[in-house]
C-alpha cells in the first residue's frame, strides 16, 4: 500500500507534497486578505473626499465610470473575501 493520494484528474501527490500545497494555498488566502483590507481601508479613508468631490456634482459619463471602476472592484474583493471563510466552514461537501 502506497502513501500517495490521488487527487483531481488521477494525480497522486506524497503526504509532503499535500502539505506544500496546503501552505501554499493558506499563504494565498493571506495575502488576499492583506490586499483586500488595503483596499478597504482605502475606500473608507477617502469616502469623504469622494462625497465632496463626486458625488455632490452633476451626475456625467465620467462619474459612471468613475463609480464602476471604484465599486465593482470592492464587491468584487468583498465576494473574494466572504469565499475565502465560507469555503472551509463547508468542509468535504464543497465542491
């Protein structure tokens, strides 16, 4: 009986091997997270100036943008993040 496990597509991969990813993978998971506060953080800090600068003006093609570029971007980040805790809270059923 061997020590390997097989996994997606009938790869098998050593115990040490497993591990590697696992740590490559929570490495990834931080670094998300890191990057994704940053941005959070940035958006709260400069919410005001927007209010002032923005949002008080006429409604153009540019504010479109301006509010597309800037949010799709934190909803994005918010539904990477929401990814990063749900999926190891579901456990083996994920897919």
């Amino acid at each position: 009986m061997s020590s390997n496990s097989t996994g997606p597509g009938g790869i098998e991969f050593t115990p040490q091997e497993i591990y590697d990813l696992y740590n490559r993978l929570q490495i990834e998971n931080y670094c998300i997270l890191a990057s994704s506060v940053l941005l959070f953080f940035d958006t709260i800090l400069t919410f005001p100036k927007e209010v002032q600068r923005i949002w008080r003006r006429r409604f153009t093609g540019a504010t479109f943008i301006y509010a597309l570029t800037r949010y799709v971007n934190v909803v994005e980040r918010i539904t990477l993040v929401v990814s990063l805790f749900i999926q190891p809270a579901l456990g083996n059923d994920a897919p």
